[in-house]
C-alpha cells in the first residue's frame, strides 16, 4: 500500500520503488477538519463551513 495505516504517512520506500514521486500525492486530513469556508457576501447568514468527507469502503458493494 503507497499509504501506511500504522504511521498514517505515504510510504516513501513504495513510492520510491513504483517511481511516483511524494511531490505528487495529495496531503491527507482529518474528515473533521473545516477544508473551506463561504465568502460571508455571498449567503446572508455569514460563513459556511464545509467540514467532513463522503466515501465508500472497497467492499461496500460487495455486501
């Protein structure tokens, strides 16, 4: 696996092996992290923060 579950890092001696630069991978976050906010004049209640993300298990269809 490029990404190690145990350390919760690219591993960089995959990396290194398959030739894909660490330049390349994107940066991993905390699903509760805040990853934008609404420009306040836009909505008149100020601010929307958009925290959280959506994903499916690999093995989700198969259940």
């Amino acid at each position: 696996m490029l990404y190690n579950i145990y350390n919760l890092k690219w591993n960089e001696e995959i990396c290194t092996l398959l030739n894909i630069p660490m330049s390349m991978l994107p940066e991993m976050k905390n699903s509760s992290e805040i990853y934008i906010k609404t420009a306040p004049r836009i909505f008149f209640t100020g601010e929307i923060l958009f925290a959280g993300i959506v994903g499916l298990a690999p093995n989700f269809w198969l259940t």
